[in-house]
C-alpha cells in the first residue's frame, strides 16, 4: 500500500505545471552545460598529461645521472675491497707505527677519489679492532653533519649490520638530526668497513636549475611516501607522494599539484617535482571562469521562467499548504493577510482563516471538558484513600476504654483527629513535602500503639526538601500497603522512608524510598507492579497502588515514575520519583 501511494504521489509531481516546466528547461540546458564542461575538463587533462610527460623526462634523465654517480661511488669501493691489500692488513693486528702508516695511506687513497668525484660528499673506512674511522670529505658538509654521519655509521657498524645492508647493489637511506643522508657500506674485512654518504640535498642542486613553475619544486622522497626535503612545504600543502613510479597524481589542497617521479635502481628512494595546477593551466582558469559563468546563467533561466507561475499560483498555494501542515502539527494558526493574487485565491483564504476560526473555538470547548473531568476523577481517587482504616481505630479506642488507659486514649484521640483532619483535606491537590512526613509520623504512631515493641521506623529527609510540594497522601498508600501485607507478630518489623535530590541530567528530581523488613515482592507481583497493571480485585481490594498510580499519572502527566524492587537483605523497596514542583498560588498547604 504505501508503494502505490508513493506511486501516486510521484504521478500528481509529474502533472504539476512547475514540473513539467522545468523539465522542459533542463531537457535544453543540461545537455548543453555538460558537453561545455566535459570539453573543458578533457582539455585540461591533456594539457596535465603532456606536462606530466615533459617533466617525466627530465626527472628520468636526471636519475638516471644519479645512479650512474652511484655506480662510480660502488665500483671504486668494490674494487677498492678487492684489490687493496691495506685493508686486509688494517684488519690484523699490528704494531702502532705500521698501523699508522697503513691510515695514512688509505686516507691518501679515500682523499684522491673524494678529489675526483666531487659530487660525493664523504668517503670513510672504520675498522672495529681500534673503532678508528678514517674519513675523506668535500668542503660542502659542516663539522656537525660529518661528526652526525660518522655517529650513525659507527652505531650501525658495531650493532652488527645484516647482510642486505652490507651486500646487494641497494644503498641506504637514514635520517640523522632531521636531514636525510644515502649511506653505503660495504664489508673488507670481518672487522673492517668501507664505504660512502651522500647528503640528499646535494644530489638535488643540479635539478633545481630546470623550471618548474613559479611556485613549483623538486625533493627526494622515501618509498613509503615521506619527502626527504620540504617536509613541512608537503604537509601544509596535503602533498600525496606515495604514487606508483614513473606515473603522475593530483593531490594537494587547497591549491592542487601535479607531482611525477622516478625511482632510483640503488636505493630506496625517489626523486619527484611538484608543478602547482595553476602553473600549467594557468590559460584554462579565464576559460572556467567564463564556462562557470555560461552555466549560472543558463540554470538561472530556470527559476525566472517560473516567475510568473510562482506569483500567480505557486505561492498562494504554499501559503494554504503550510497552513495545513501548522494545523496538522498542532498550531491553530491561519493564513496570513496579504494581497491575494488573484480573488479567487482571495476568497479561499477567507474561507479557510473563518473554517479554522470555528474549530478552534471547538476546540477549546473540548479541552475545558476534558480538564473538568480530569479534576473530578482527580478528586474521586483522593477521597477513595480516607476512611482507609476507620473501623480498626474505633476498635482500638473501645479496647483502650475497657481497660481504662486514659493516657493511650488521649494519645490516640489526638493522633487520630490529626489523621483524619489532614485526609479530609480532599480539596488540596498538593502539600509540602513536610506537611506529609508530619502525616506519616502520626499515622506510623498509631500503628505502634496498636502494636506496641513490633513495629519501629525511621523517617530521613534533608530539610531543604521540606517545603516543595507533592501530592498528599502518596507515601501513605505504599506504608499502608506495607503495614497490611507485609507486617507480622512474629517478628519485629521496621519502616524506613528517605527522601534526597536527584538529577537525570535535564531536570531535578525529587526521591523518596519507602523500605521495610518483610518478606518482600513475589516475583508474579513484582513484575505486574513494574508493568503498572491495575491489580483491583472483583470485590474492590487492592487498589491503592493503581490509586497512587493514576494519581501521579493525572497530576504530573506522565513524568512520576514509580519503581518496586526486593532488598537483597529482605524487605521491599518503593521508589517515587516525582519532579519539582512549586506551589500554585493560593494553594499552599498548611500544617496539620
């Protein structure tokens, strides 16, 4: 059912006249704003792919002079491992003079080939037997990048390095004092080390001759992604660099750029360029400004060709369809005065505003019924709690008067005339919170001089609570209850009533707990009372918790809640949540 009202809905949308109108708008635009667009963006593209391609070519050339750097630094090592005896006999133990000659001989060697091949920063041999590192190293480096280098090398080489960071054709990078460096090591002999480092900004300073854009750069990056130069310039730009080599990628933000790259044979590292997207389209943007105008203009077609339509019909309509919805929701409000565009539309809106005049009016006169009846079940359920326990008070006083305990009989007149005077009361609707325990107090004491040394209680309630105000007589339903059904002579039996403030984060509440020492709820009771069933019988008996229930229900509408639970040591427990109330006025109650 509600798929063919949906159905239905859809059908009517379809035969409105503003339908049909911009549809017919948009079938013409539409198409023509895409085609405009995708011309645009394909364009764009090529233009991105030929510059990708450019400088993919650059990039490549230049890696590949790189590694053929690099090729040169790993034959002049390999072959120095191969062919130098000095090595072999630094590795042995000898006296001091012939071990300072033999230093003196390879550092001559490691300065000669430093003197040649100048784009290498430093060449070092270390040897583990005397931790001696000879070194050899252009005039680029200060003296804290080569003391820097010289630490991580020999920490590497005295934690026993693995064999793929002293074998292969891979040379390594390492980030020391947050510069990144390209190291290569290679083992002479087992307590001998040679090799060479490179400072990875070193290696950039030819490339950063060819032109990249205004704003644009170039910077070595590791495989995982993270830039090796430029870091904070990558992350404050949103950069991407973890792209597939010798591809190209978009990525950055707000300001976009196209980044290529090429990976190196023998490290893990690659060298990338950045080419912001305003650079290379710089053309396109006047072009997307005019195309983005061209399709504003065109979509705002669609909403002046419905002006007309809009002033002379759409509006009125709307202004009776919200008053329809502010009915629905509840607010008797009808639709405003204002010049109607046509006078038919003038006559409806009369009609409507006279229509809603009548019901709400009818509407009140329900209401004040409603509240009337209310009121009276109100103070039908009050007056059904007074006689409660009438006759057993008679009974005791005869008893009393047999006996000839005058003092007990004045004790229990005068309680008895303060109870039955405050649940004759019927007319107040609320009384103080300390009016009530007053009540309690006197109508628990005449239960203990009818059971004198078996009954006991306790009445705890912060005095701050005295004064706030609670329907009268609804503690007295649930010790009633206790008293009957729960008190025996077998045993002594005790009452407890506390009260406290509570909040459930959104308003304060305010808590009393009725306790006792009985055997507590059966489990079928239990669960019907938490259920708020009525448990009235045929004959009229048990219905004071249902009373106190529709008592609450009636004066707080809905939002008393009344909770019944056993005490793991025995006895029942009764809870009464009932927001805070003030009293309204003239309706204050008085002591008894």
């Amino acid at each position: 059912m509600g798929k063919a009202m949906n159905i239905q809905r859809r059908s009517k949308l379809r035969n409105t006249m503003r339908f049909k109108l911009i549809v017919g708008v948009a079938a013409i635009l539409v198409p023509l704003i895409v085609l405009l667009n995708f011309n645009q963006y394909y364009a764009a593209q090529v233009v991105r792919k030929q510059v990708a391609e450019s400088n993919q070519s650059f990039i490549t050339l230049y890696m590949n002079q790189i590694d053929g750097l690099l090729d040169e630094i790993d034959s002049f090592l390999i072959n120095m491992v191969a062919s130098d005896s000095n090595l072999l006999l630094l590795d042995r133990r000898q006296p001091e003079a012939e071990t300072a000659l033999l230093k003196v001989q390879l550092s001559k060697q490691l300065w000669n080939e430093n003197s040649r091949n100048g784009a290498v920063d430093g060449f070092f041999i270390y040897s583990t037997l005397d931790a001696s590192f000879i070194e050899a190293f252009s005039p680029r480096p200060s003296y804290m990048e080569r003391v820097a280098v010289s630490g991580e090398v020999t920490r590497k080489l005295n934690a026993s390095p693995t064999q793929s960071e002293l074998g292969g054709r891979d040379w390594l990078v390492r980030q020391i004092d947050g510069s990144y460096y390209i190291l290569r090591l290679l083992q002479a002999a087992p307590n001998t080390y040679v090799g060479a480092w490179v400072k990875a900004d070193t290696l950039l300073i030819p490339f950063n001759l060819i032109n990249l854009g205004e704003n644009g750069f170039s910077l070595f990056s590791t495989e995982a992604g993270e830039p090796m130069l430029h870091a904070e310039v990558v992350r404050e730009k949103q950069i991407d660099l973890s792209f597939a080599s010798g591809g190209y990628s978009l990525s950055g933000g707000p300001e976009r750029y196209l980044t290529v790259g090429e990976r190196s044979r023998h490290g893990g590292f690659r060298l990338v360029a950045l080419i912001p997207e305003q650079d290379i389209l710089k053309g396109f943007f006047n072009l997307w400004s005019w195309n983005r105008f061209v399709s504003v203009g065109s979509i705002l077609l669609i909403p002046l060709s419905l002006v007309l339509l809009r002033k002379m019909i759409l509006l009125p309509i709307r202004r009776l369809l919200s008053a329809m919805n502010r009915i629905g929701e509840g607010h008797m409000q009808g639709i405003p005065e204002s010049k109607a565009s046509t006078e038919e539309f003038r006559v409806v809106n009369d009609h409507f505003n006279q229509m809603l005049s009548h019901i709400r009016e009818l509407k009140i006169h329900v209401y004040e019924e409603q509240l009337s009846k209310q009121q009276a079940e109100l103070r039908q359920l009050q007056t059904t709690i007074n006689p409660h326990f009438y006759l057993n008070s008679l009974n005791m006083l005869h008893s009393l008067a047999a006996v000839r305990n005058y003092e007990l009989i004045q004790e229990m007149s005068r309680c008895l005339s303060d109870y039955f005077r405050y649940i004759f009361r019927s007319h107040v609707s609320l009384v103080s919170l300390g009016d009530e325990l007053m009540h309690m107090r006197n109508y628990i004491r005449i239960q203990e001089l009818r059971f004198p040394d078996q009954l006991s209680s306790e009445i705890e309630v912060p005095s701050y609570l005295l004064n706030l105000a609670i329907p009268p007589l609804v503690i007295q339903t649930f010790v009633e209850n206790a008293i009957k059904h729960a008190f025996t002579l077998e045993a002594p039996f005790r009452l407890s009533i506390h009260g406290k403030l509570e909040s459930d984060g959104q308003v304060p509440r305010i808590l009393l707990v009725i306790e006792d020492t009985g055997e507590g709820f059966t489990p079928e009771l239990l669960q019907l009372l938490n259920e708020k069933r009525n448990l009235e019988r045929e004959d009229g008996s048990r219905h004071g918790i249902w009373n106190a229930w529709r008592r609450l229900e009636l004066l707080y509408g809905g939002k008393a809640d009344l909770t019944f639970l056993n005490l793991h040591s025995g006895g029942a427990r009764v809870e009464v949540r009932l927001p805070m109330k003030s009293f309204p006025e003239g309706e204050e109650g008085t002591p008894c």
